[in-house]
C-alpha cells in the first residue's frame, strides 16, 4: 500500500509526495537549531539550578545561626528543633553534591562547600554539647568558628556564582552564532521551497479544477432535466476519471429513478388518505362509546334510591326527603354534565359528598364517612368522575359481604408540586394475585374495559376507564396506586400534578 502511494497518479499521491520532501526539509533545520539550543539550554539550566541552590543553601545557614545563637543564649527548646530540621537540610545538601573528586572547577568548589558544611554543624552540635555543660567560654568559642566557616562557605558560593556567570555568557555567545547562522541556512532554504510550493500549487490547482468546472455544469444540466452524458478530455488524476464515470452512470439512471420516486409518493399518499379516514373513523366511535357510557344509569340503583326516598318520607318530616332527593338529583347532574370538562379537586369532592349523603340512607350506621381533607388542596384541575368511580367501587366490592363496622376515608393534602388523594375502606381487600392482576392488565395502554366489568352504580366508569383519562389528561404513567391486604383493606392513592399545561 505504501509503494502505491508513492506512485500512484491519484491526488493523494501526488499531495503526499510533496508534503513528504517539505517536512523533510523543514525536519533537517529545525532539528539542527533544536540540537544546539537544547545542548546550550541544558548546561545554562544546570547552573542556574546550582545557583539558586546555593542562594538558599546562604539563607539556610543564616537561620541555622540565628537558631544556635538563640538556644546559647537561652536555652529555647523551640530554636533547638529548628536548629536540627535545619541541620538535616545540610546534611541533605552534602549528600546531593559531595560526589568525590572531579576536574570541572564549579564541582571541585561545591565539595569544598561541603566539607565546610561538615565543619560548621560539628562545631554547632559542640558549641550547644558546651552549652548544655555550661562551659561558658567554650561554646562561645565554638559558636565564633562557627560564624567564620560560615564567612568561608560564604565566599565559595560567590566564587561559583562569578565562574559560572562566565560560562553562562560564554555559552549565551555561543548559541547566538549557532542561532544565527542557522537562521541563515533557514531563510535561504525557506525561499527555495516557498518557490517550489508556487510551482506546485498552480500546476496541481490547474488539473484539478478543470474537471470539476466541467463536472458543475454538467449537474446544472441535469437539474434541469437534461441527461446527456458527461464528454471530457483525459483526466490528469484517477480520481477525476472516478467522477467522471460515476455522473455518467448516474445520470443515465436518474430518470428511472426520479419515475420511481413518484410511484411511490402516489402510492404513500393513498395510504396516508386511508389512515387518516380510519383514524377519523376510530376517533369517532370512541366518542360514540364515551357517550354511551356516560349516558347510562343502572335502573337498581335508581329503585333502590327511590324507594328509600319513599320509605324515608313515610318516617320523617318531608324536609329530610327533600334533602335526599336534592342531592340525588346534583349527584345525576353532575353524572351526565359531560367527561370533555375540566373540574376541580372541590367540584369532585361536593361529589362525592352527595353520594356519601344517598348512602347513609341506604346503609345507616352501617358505614362510617371520614374525611380528612387539606381545604387549600382543592384547587386542583382534574378530570371528572374520578372519585366517584373508586368509591363505588368500595361499597361494590368492598363492603358487599360486611355487615357493619364499615370504615370509608378519604384523605388529601398537598406535597410539594403534587397533590395526593388517598381513598381507604376496611372490606374485604384484594388477593395478591388479582392485584397483580390489576397492575399489569388493567392499567396499560391497550386495556379496553368491557361494559360490564367493574362498573360503578351511576357513572358507568370503572378504575380502568379512570387511569386512562388521568394518564391522559396529565401525560404521565406515576399516577394511581392500589394496595391492599385480602380481608382488612383496600387503599387507592392518586397523585395529582399542581398545575397542567393545556394545548
């Protein structure tokens, strides 16, 4: 494949090629002045390393004094511990550069240095070993020697700061010809190839733009519905050929292609027209049904409702009758207002209200009503006939084999950008297979609830018929819970969001 390349007459080829020499060139100088600088750069380093070790190495053992002079005045525990942190550091150093004999003059130095390093902790350790004995005129004597070895290390250090400043601008001198003669040859060569890249440029340019001019208006005659075949001089480079080639194969199938295309934008039309009509068709019978069911009324219930209405006025003052009949007659209103309205939380509570109101009739003390109910909830917009439903579903299923001690509750509060609704009743719960049953069946998306199947009295809804209005009037799945515990209990907790987007 590398063979190719280099003698390949494709635009690849020919382009590597001439990169390849310009790098090349390029490599030699750039190689040679970085050769030069990094040599130079190296050794430069390197002494201003020493340099600035040396500097601090003077300013370490100024503190060095200062902690032994301050421990032999008085005898502080704290300058002691600082003396020997600083002694450590010392003795750091010596281990650095105390490499033997050598014949460059700055090493030769810096092991005298060390040697004097050597002397002065000695003789600080026996100038505080006099201190601690109280030899008076000892350790004074000892600290004094201390203070002229420091005065002779001292003196190294600016002796190979001076040696080294010559050799830095020796070397500086030194990298300021190579530089500048590499410099030259850099310009010179730099010419040379900027001529060359011209050269090369026009020539390569020229070849490959002639094709492509004729391949441009060629494609503005087959936009615009001419086909002819593309007729062009030898092409330079392969890739030119390619083109060439290729629009004529392509031009001579556009036109069948372009037939096809229609064929089928015909035949997707068509088919789109149907399933709209079978969308229109679908839409139109689930609102047929969705009126059905609202319309319906279960003629027990309403027998039932009469006769205790009727019973209850042979009883009692015909004020009581008035009443139950009333809220029979909001309950049915509110039933067959229509499901296309948006309610509030409060509208579905007054609702259920009426309906608690019919059952104790019905049930007496049979069944106990609580509610617990957060009054700054209730703002909430919903969906209608979805309490309803649910609490029917309690006195179906729930309380139809309890005789008494029936508990009904009906719970809701606010919880941050939600509302909960909790119903609970005490009947006789749902078995774990059927609330599985429920989860998995009833609540997805292609459940349709037969006519018959967990309906309520009045509504005609049953729980599937509300999760999915719930499911789509809030465009969320997280919306209704039921748990429970067969023989003690039945909770359906609803989650309601606070505020709904409507289109």
């Amino acid at each position: 494949m590398i063979s190719n390349l280099f003698k390949g007459n494709n635009i690849r080829s020919h382009v590597t090629r001439f990169i390849i020499l310009l790098l090349a060139c390029f490599s030699i100088v750039y190689l040679s002045m970085l050769y030069s600088t990094v040599s130079v750069n190296t050794q430069s380093g390197e002494m201003f390393k020493i340099n600035q070790e040396l500097e601090e190495l003077n300013i370490l053992l100024v503190k060095t004094s200062i902690d032994v002079e301050t421990y032999l005045d008085s005898k502080d525990s704290d300058a002691f511990i600082r003396y020997l942190d600083k002694k450590i550091e010392i003795e750091n150093f010596i281990s650095k550069y105390n490499n033997g004999y050598n014949y460059d003059m700055t090493y030769l130095k810096l092991n005298n240095i060390c040697n004097m390093l050597k002397k002065f902790t000695e003789k600080s350790d026996t100038a505080i070993e006099f201190k601690r004995a109280r030899f008076t005129s000892r350790y004074i004597q000892a600290f004094e020697e201390t203070e002229e070895i420091y005065l002779i290390i001292k003196n190294e250090i600016r002796e190979i700061k001076l040696l080294e400043l010559n050799s830095n601008l020796s070397n500086y001198k030194n990298l300021e010809q190579s530089v500048s003669r590499l410099t030259l040859i850099f310009l010179g060569l730099s010419s040379i190839l900027i001529i060359m890249s011209l050269i090369f440029i026009y020539n390569f340019t020229d070849r490959i733009i002639h094709p492509i001019e004729d391949l441009s208006e060629h494609s503005k005659k087959v936009s615009m519905g001419q086909y002819d075949s593309l007729q062009v001089e030898e092409a330079y480079f392969d890739e030119a050929s390619v083109l060439t080639s290729s629009m004529n194969e392509m031009t001579s199938n556009i036109k069948s292609y372009i037939d096809e295309l229609h064929d089928k934008a015909n035949t997707e039309t068509k088919l789109r027209n149907a399933q709209i009509k079978n969308l229109k068709i679908e839409n139109l019978l689930k609102q047929a049904e969705l009126t059905a069911l609202q319309s319906q009324i279960n003629p027990h219930f309403l027998f039932n409702c009469l006769n205790a209405g009727v019973g209850l006025a042979g009883l009692e003052d015909a004020e009581r009758t008035s009443e139950y009949l009333d809220n029979l007659s909001q309950l049915f209103r509110y039933n067959l207002s229509g499901l296309e309205q948006i309610v509030t939380l409060k509208d579905e509570v007054n609702n259920v209200a009426n309906y608690f109101e019919l059952m104790k009739v019905r049930f007496s003390d049979r069944v106990e009503y609580v509610f617990d109910i957060d009054q700054n909830a209730l703002d909430v917009n919903m969906p209608p006939l979805i309490l309803q439903p649910l609490v029917e579903n309690s006195f179906i299923h729930g309380f139809e084999e309890k005789e008494q001690n029936c508990l009904l509750k009906l719970s809701i509060k606010k919880e941050g950008n939600h509302t909960l609704i909790e119903l609970f009743d005490n009947g006789k719960g749902i078995s774990e297979e059927r609330l599985m049953k429920i989860n998995k069946e009833y609540f997805s998306d292609d459940k349709i609830e037969s006519v018959n199947e967990h309906m309520g009295h009045t509504t005609g809804l049953g729980v599937t018929n509300v999760y999915q209005r719930l499911k789509l009037f809030y465009n969320s799945d997280d919306i209704i819970e039921i748990k429970s515990k067969e023989g003690e209990w039945t909770l359906v907790t609803i989650k309601l969001l606070n505020e709904v987007n409507y289109v």
